[in-house]
C-alpha cells in the first residue's frame, strides 16, 4: 500500500476540510470519495493503490457548515519504495574507528531521497561493533559484523569487517 502527503492553502474563515478525490480526472463534490472534517491544512491519505494517479479538490467548510467553492483539480502519483540501499558497502577499518553510514530509497516513480535519520540501525554482534540511530558505526574489536538499515519494513544489510 502507499501514502501520500497533500497540503494546500490555508482560507480564511474555514473551520475545517473536505477532500474529495478519486482515480479519475474532473473530480467533483459530486463524483468523489469524501473525507470530511479535516482540520489541518496537511492530510496523510494512507493505504493507497500502489503507483496510482488521485486526483483531488478541497473544500473549506466555515462554522456553519457552508461549504466554500471547490480547490482547483490537483492531482499526486502514489509510489512504492523499490530498493532501501546502504552506503557504504563492504568497508574495512581498524578497531577503535567509526564509519559513518548513510540509507537511502529508490521509489517506483524514480524519486530517490536520504532516510538515514529515519532508518533504524543495528549490527550483528554489538560486543564489535555499535552503529547509533544516525548511522554511524563505533567499533570496539577485531572480527565482522553486519551493518543493517530498515525503513518501511524492507531491510538492507552491508558488511563491516574491523582490523
């Protein structure tokens, strides 16, 4: 499934949101899903189709409930992560040095983006080495260990071997 962040502008007077989309152009008040009583200016739409077009109008709902006039049609691709990578691959350095390592995701849409501070770090064997919740790694002994990231529930995994 995917998720997509939508934002718009804030109109004043408005109490809360409506959103209506669908998976076909020319969506109106009429002819599309609605998520009502959105009180923010930002909206998660979760579990989505999987590299999907939606397509959106917003309406700005006042205290009365008065519907205000429909957004323009703007419309969000929803994609997958594809590949999580870590770099960098296979090192080797001596005990007491730190290796600074950094995750990243390739999205079916092409999009590529930096997740290491979102990433949760570990390593196979922490009496060798360590790795902190910004990817880098403190090692302490000689011997191996492997250096895994997870994002999303995929996981990656490079060797570190310590001298």
């Amino acid at each position: 499934m995917a998720n997509l962040k939508i934002i718009w502008d804030n109109v004043q007077n408005a109490l809360t949101y409506n959103i209506y989309y669908s998976t076909a152009p020319g969506v109106t008040i009429g002819s599309g899903t609605l998520i009502s009583g959105v009180q923010d200016v930002v909206y998660y739409h979760r579990d989505l189709l999987e590299d999907t077009t939606y397509y959106y109008i917003v309406v700005a709902v006042d205290s009365l409930g008065n519907l205000g006039s429909p957004s323009v049609e703007f419309s969000c691709a929803s994609s997958v992560i594809v590949e999580l990578t870590i770099t960098p691959i296979d090192v080797t350095i001596a005990s007491g040095e730190s290796q600074q390592y950094s995750a990243g995701v390739l999205y079916s849409s092409g999009i590529e983006a930096d997740v290491t501070a979102l990433a949760t770090w570990d390593t196979s064997n922490h009496t060798i080495a360590t790795i902190d919740v910004g990817g880098l790694a403190t090692t302490f002994i000689s011997g191996s260990v492997n250096i895994t990231a997870e994002y999303n529930t995929i996981i990656a995994s490079t060797a570190l071997n310590i001298t």
